[in-house]
C-alpha cells in the first residue's frame, strides 16, 4: 500500500515539474491566460493529492487505533461497542506494568520481613554462644564451682534446644526468600509481553510518520523539531546501556574519582 | 543523631533504614519528596539527611538546593543516593553543596564509608 501512495506522490512531482516547464514555457511566448490555466491545473493536482495523502494517513490511523483497540468514543458509538470493559492493548500494557509493580514490591517487602525476623535471632545465637564459652573455657581450666558447673550443664542443654529451633526458623526464612525470588520468572514474562506491544507500537507510529511526512511535503507544512533534552534537575532515572554514553558514570568508583576531582 | 530518608519507593526507605540500623543509627524519620520532606527539616530536629534524586513532586537537587538556601538548616549534612550518574547531575550535586554521593546499587559497605567519611569531616571540622 505504502509504495502505491508512494509512487502517487511521485506522480504529483511529476506534475509539478511538467507544469512549471509550461508554465515557463507560456509566459516566455506571453500566453498568459494559458499561464493562469496550468497554475490552476497545477494548484488542482495539489489539492488532489493532498486529499489522497490525508485519506490514507486518516486510514492509517485508522488501522492503528483498531489494532490497539484504542478506546475511542467516537469509534465505539460507530461499531456499536458499549462494553468498555474490553479495554485496550495499552491499558492492559499498563496494568500488566502496574501488576510488576506490585510483584515487585511485595517480593522486596516480604524478603525484608524474613530479613528482619532473622537478625535478630541470629544475634540471639551469637550472644548467647558468646557467655557460654566464657563458661566453658573457665570449666575447661577446671574454674567453676559445683554449683556453676550445674549451672552450665542446664544452659547447654537450654541453649542446644534454642540452637535447634533457631535453626528452622532461620532455615524457613531463607526458604521463603527463596520462592520470593520467583517473582523474576512472573515480571519478566509480563515485561516480555509488553515489550513486544511497544516494538508494535513503535512500527506503526514509524509507518504513520512517514504517511504524515507526505501530507506535509505537499502542504508546505514545516514542523520545528524540538529535540527537548529531558532536564537534570528532574532526573533521569537508572542510565541503562551505561557503557555506550560516556556523560554516564558506570560504578561509584568513578563517581569517587570525579568527586575527588572536584576537590572533595 | 537523627536522620530523614527521603526516597519515594518505600523499599528503597526501608533497605535505607535497615542499613542504617545496623551501622548504629535507629533514630530515623521518613519522607516521600522534597516536598514532604522539607517541613520535617523545619521543625529542626534532623542532624542528618539521605535524599533520592528522582522523585515525582519536589526532587533532591531541589531539596538539596531549599536546605543549603535556608539560614537554619543549610549546616546539615546531606548524603544523595541515587539511580542518577550523568556527570553533569553529579557536578551539579557537588555546586549545590551535596556532603556525599551514593550510586545505586549501592552496597552496604559503599554507604557506610560515605556516612563515615561525612562524620569525619564534621568532627574534624569542629
């Protein structure tokens, strides 16, 4: 389809181009109300082309919004569709991002949760190890009372029943945070998905600009291309491809290092 | 010692503050954005600040910028941890008067010896 409309708007050149030749050609013998004919005829092809152009970026358009199933009101009331439910091929995009989002976090927090229930039990562990060994060396120099030594025989009987529970639990933490690290299978599949939508996307929004760029050659439209540099102060977020843009620092060594240049 | 964590993912708070934790600071407060952030640094009970950069609403170099301009609280220290590593941002954090620079992933060692290093300063300066 591109190359017929291409070849169309080839066409329209070509009319130009023969129509300035007689153009030229009319006014040097002073035919001039020939002249005024073929500047008709070429304003007349213009217009012509130009509504063929607009018919196909309409079209083209068209094509997009219903692959996307973009929620249009206006395409909606036309087929008919009252079920708004459906939704469209972004919004799901956008709920499938929002749900790694959700994945994402939940593992984190959970992951800290065991975090959090487990240091202080094996803090617990330490300390305790810690006096009895105290003990334990003063009975290994034979430095204990009777009494001390009946002492130390019931806290290491205490603290192998400790040692044993804090083993499991510490052992069903680190499982939990084990099978929280399936999220990466979850999110990764989701971001598969919608990164195949957006190279969609991107294709025909490629197709579309270059349909609109036609309508533009025959308009005499001229866009300014603003090439807006997203601002510093906002912020960037994470550099990906760090390595291919040397304004980009890789590690904090070189962080230190430019800081360090700076007199810090 | 007192310390307000700004980021506006509550994970990246919550690692922050368990980090923290376990170098010895349990007295920590948190906030969302610059924004949040500030009337918390008014009432002028924080010794210490770690701030993200990017955040919706109020950014760091922005907070870093509305603390250093204010005559009560331009004396705090302000560590930046931050996903941002353009070496224009990190000059521009340096101008505004930034204390320290953390780039995330960090680790647990990264961030202690920057809290360390900054205290250091402090004492040495005292």
């Amino acid at each position: 389809m591109s190359s017929e409309n291409e070849s169309k708007l080839g066409e329209f050149e070509s009319v130009v181009k023969d129509g300035a030749v007689d153009l030229l050609n009319k006014i040097e013998v002073g035919d001039f109300s020939g002249a005024i004919k073929v500047i008709q005829e070429l304003s007349d092809a213009r217009h012509k082309s130009f509504y063929n152009e607009v018919g196909c970026l309409t079209r083209s358009l068209h094509d997009a919004i219903r692959d996307f199933q973009i929620d249009s009101v206006d395409m909606m009331v036309k087929s008919g569709v009252s079920d708004v439910e459906a939704g469209s091929r972004i919004t799901d995009a956008s709920d499938r991002l929002n749900y790694v989002i959700e994945m994402t976090s939940s593992a984190a927090n959970k992951t800290m949760d065991m975090v959090d229930s487990s240091v202080p039990v094996a803090s617990e562990l330490q300390s305790q190890a810690r006096e009895l060994h105290k003990d334990w060396n003063r009975l290994i120099q034979r430095d204990l009372t009777p009494q001390e030594f009946r002492d130390l025989y019931k806290r290491i009987d205490a603290f192998l029943k400790y040692t044993d529970e804090s083993a499991t639990t510490l052992h069903n933490n680190l499982n939990t945070i084990l099978l929280e690290q399936g999220y990466q299978d979850l999110t990764g599949q989701v971001i598969t998905r919608v990164n195949e939508l957006i190279r969609d996307v991107e294709e025909r929004l490629v197709h579309l600009v270059s349909v609109a760029g036609r309508v533009d050659s025959i308009s005499g439209i001229e866009h300014e291309s603003e090439n807006k540099e997203r601002d510093d102060d906002r912020g960037h977020g994470p550099a990906i491809n760090k390595n291919d843009n040397p304004e980009v620092l890789n590690n904090q060594d070189e962080v230190d290092d430019l800081l360090s240049s700076l007199g810090f | 010692m007192k310390i307000l964590i700004v980021d506006d993912f509550s994970t990246m708070r919550r690692i922050i503050k368990n980090l923290l934790r376990d170098l010895g600071f349990t007295n920590t407060v948190e906030a969302d954005d610059g924004t949040t952030a500030l009337p918390i640094l008014q009432t002028g009970t924080i010794d210490f600040l770690v701030t993200d950069w990017n955040m919706p609403g109020m950014t760091g170099i922005e907070l870093l910028r509305a603390v250093r301009a204010d005559e009560k609280l331009k004396t705090i220290p302000v560590l930046m941890v931050t996903a941002e590593a353009k070496r224009d941002q990190i000059i521009a954090a340096a101008q505004a008067g930034v204390n320290g620079y953390v780039v995330k992933p960090f680790t647990a060692v990264a961030l202690k010896e920057k809290i360390e290093k900054i205290f250091e300063r402090i004492d040495s300066a005292k």
